[in-house]
C-alpha cells in the first residue's frame, strides 16, 4: 500500500486487546481521552483503572473526565471532531459495533485535527481484513501526516480466527512523538519498546510461526 513502515516500528504481541488496554501505561494520568460512542469498551475501561476517567455521573452515565464522540444515525456514523483539545483519540474503523468506515478524506480530518493539537490517535484496525471497498484505507498510515501521530493497533483473530491462540501486532512509527508538560518530545517508540522489554515476555515460537 505504499507504507513504508521498518520492522524495529512494529511490535508482536497477544493480541490487540491486550495492546489497546495497556498503550495507556506509557501516557500520563493526566491525559484528556476521546472516544467515540458507542465504541469497543476496553478504551473506555482501561482509562478508567489507570485513574484517567474522573467520577462517573449516574444521571448522565458518562465519566467526568472523558470526551465522548457521538456516532449515531443522525450524524451517519461519522464522528465529529472535539470541539476541545485532547491528548489521546480513540478510532476504530470498520467500526466495533457499528461497522462504520472513513474515507481517506474522513481520516485526513482526524489527522490534521492531532498535528494542530499535539494529540496522539490510537488507531484500532483490528476489523481491517472485512473492507471490501476500493477507496477504504486498510491502514490509517495511507493518510498523509498520519506517520507524525498515530499508533496503529492490528489482528489476528479477525484476518485469520486467531481469537484464543493469540497474535497481533502494534505499529509505532519513530516519528510518532508525545509531549512533556514543557514541550519536550518523546519518542513514543522508546517508550512502548520500553514498557514492551519490561511487562512482556514475548509470544510464543509456535504461534508466532502460524501467524
């Protein structure tokens, strides 16, 4: 697809599950999430134990702290950009449940909107084997600017029913950069290579062999 990606950028793992919950270890707690509604609930959760969430509203059922990004039939499924600054963005496209995809154009938005803010898109491309569409970006790094500020997430179990065996892969570009509260950049590749030497033990030969 024309993505020129190196293999010290991507990173094997158990699963994209595993991967979309524990990304969060390598940002702050005092990060502002964006999610799309309703949307896969490992985003929201796993935001929620790492303390980022603040209190949870009875009335309205929506955490404090968490920017919720409608995606209904009267905006077509389409989610609109924050009309605040956030860190961490939430995408998840074809869309878990609503099945949804962008265009590369949509995506382009999304892109601009995280370069203008310094905000960081977690990519979830899990359901990617499912486009069937010519003009469907399989890949958000088919965007250009993408390389600068997402980290894509990608599995096994949809593309090959690898639910339960457990393999997939998380791709950080080295240009991916996040922000001290100074204005220092990161290289977010160090940190996950980091986190991923420190937390991971790997996966397994065998099933690394049938991925």
């Amino acid at each position: 697809r024309g993505i020129d990606i190196s293999s010290d950028e991507v990173f094997v793992s158990d699963g994209a599950k595993c991967d979309c919950g524990n990304i969060v270890d390598i940002f702050a707690k005092d990060n502002v999430v964006a999610i799309t509604d309703p949307v896969y609930p490992v985003y929201l959760d796993t935001n929620v134990m790492a303390g980022r969430s603040g209190k949870f509203n009875k009335e309205k059922q929506v955490y404090e702290n968490i920017v919720y990004l409608p995606v209904t039939a009267q905006n077509n499924f389409e989610p609109e950009l924050p009309k605040q600054k956030v860190d961490l963005i939430y995408l998840c496209f074809p869309n878990n449940p609503t099945g949804t995809v962008l265009t590369k154009e949509q995506l382009k938005k999304w892109v601009d909107y995280a370069k203008e803010n310094n905000s960081i898109i977690l990519y979830d491309a899990a359901y990617e084997a499912f486009i069937t569409e010519k003009n469907i970006p399989h890949s958000i790094y088919e965007v250009e600017g993408a390389k600068d500020v997402a980290i894509e997430f990608k599995s096994y179990s949809k593309t090959a029913g690898f639910t339960g065996v457990r393999c997939a892969y998380l791709v950080i570009p080295k240009t991916v950069k996040g922000y001290t509260k100074t204005g220092e950049k990161i290289e977010l590749n160090k940190l996950w290579n980091r986190r991923t030497c420190t937390k991971f033990n790997g996966v397994s030969y065998i099933v690394q062999r049938a991925a």
